[in-house]
C-alpha cells in the first residue's frame, strides 16, 4: 500500500527531532509493525498555502497521487495564519470569509484533482488550535474547521478529528508552548507545530483511517 501525506510545515515535520519522528513516518512504521505493508510518501513544505499544496499535487506529486491507496490531506493553517496574523500585527479587523472561501475553492480543486486521478481513500485532517487562549483564534479555528468538514464531504473524504486530539492538551503536545495566546507568536518565534509527543498522538489517531479496513491502536508507537 502506498500512503501519501500531502500538507504544509506540520506533514512536513518542522519541530520534530527527525522526519523520522514526524507523524507520516510513524504512521507508515506503525502500519508495517502491524503487518500492513506500506510505503509511505510525503508532498508538503514548510509556508505551504492550499494554493501551493494545490499546484504540488497538479505538477510533480502527479505521479504518486496516481499510485496512492490512503491520503491525508492537511492544509489551510497557513492560509489562514498568514492573514490573520499580519491583520493582529496591524490592529485591522479580521474577515476571515474571503480567506475561507478561496480555502474551500482550493481544498475542492485538491479533492477533485484526487477523485479524477486516483482511486485513493482520502482522509482530510482537521487544524487544532495552538493559541486556545485567544478567542478570536478558536473563533478562526471553528470556522476553518468547518469549512475543511463541508469540502471533505463534498468529495466523499473521510475527516480525521486532529482538533479534539489536542484540545486541551496543547501545552504538552505543542513544541515551544508558550502561554497559548496569539501573541506568543509576534516575536518571530511560531510555538505552532507538534513536538514529538504531539506527532505520535497525531499518528495513534489516524491509524484507524489508515488501514484497510477500520480497526483499533491502542500500542506504543515507536
């Protein structure tokens, strides 16, 4: 089985010790412990938008779209991180409906360009919050959140809930957790992505949607 992770920084692994450590490689070792062969692939980069991902996919991940019985597909922090993040900088209002709307126009082009040349289950992962001190950024989660749930059924995608995983929880699963406001990221330092820890609870909870058919994981992850 080929199992392709498509996303941005956090597919990507940034905060892991290793890519190793990073959740699409647990997930890849923990299917082949539990005797489902597997080969694992990774399209996504540190700063990708939906638009990026989107064009990756269309260009040189063609090919192991193709190829791929299982994707997760995990995008749209970035999309809006980005513009919120520049709105707070500047003491603007933030409107996050024309952000979201180009969102669910990209993630449906991903969706789509999957159903057309791939006969893949498609898993759409949801953003956790790692700023769950702010209002306004749990109010900007919901609704990307909601937005990624809407496409995906769409499509016909299963949606992994990575949100719940995390709730409550993120200052140990988050690597440079500062005190979970937006603020902790306007100094140049982005406390945003999962430590390890947070990419082994990250993988235990997708295995599921993973294999062949839905089952339970309840082991160690190595």
């Amino acid at each position: 089985m080929l199992y392709v992770a498509l996303g941005d920084s956090i597919t990507f692994g940034e905060s892991a010790s290793s890519r190793a450590r990073a959740y699409p490689q647990l997930s890849t070792a923990a299917l082949n412990a539990r005797r489902y062969p597997t080969r694992g692939a990774v399209i996504a980069r540190s700063g990708w938008s939906s638009s990026d991902l989107l064009r990756a996919i269309e260009g040189p991940g063609r090919n192991l779209i193709r190829q791929a019985e299982v994707i997760t597909v995990w995008i749209g922090g970035i999309d809006v991180a980005n513009y919120a993040l520049e709105a707070y900088r500047n003491q603007q209002p933030i409107d996050l409906v024309p952000i979201l709307a180009e969102y669910s126009q990209n993630l449906g082009a991903i969706l789509s360009y999957i159903r057309a040349n791939s006969r893949a289950r498609i898993v759409c992962c949801t953003q956790y919050n790692p700023f769950p001190n702010s209002p306004i950024a749990v109010a900007g989660i919901q609704q990307l959140n909601s937005t990624t749930n809407l496409v995906a059924r769409r499509f016909g995608a299963v949606t992994a809930p990575v949100h719940s995983w995390f709730e409550g929880r993120q200052q140990n699963l988050i690597y440079g957790y500062q005190n979970g406001v937006i603020e902790d990221a306007l100094n140049g330092f982005f406390p945003i992505h999962p430590n390890n820890r947070g990419h082994q609870v990250i993988a235990r909870g997708l295995f599921p949607f993973l294999t062949p058919r839905r089952s339970t994981y309840a082991d160690q992850l190595i």
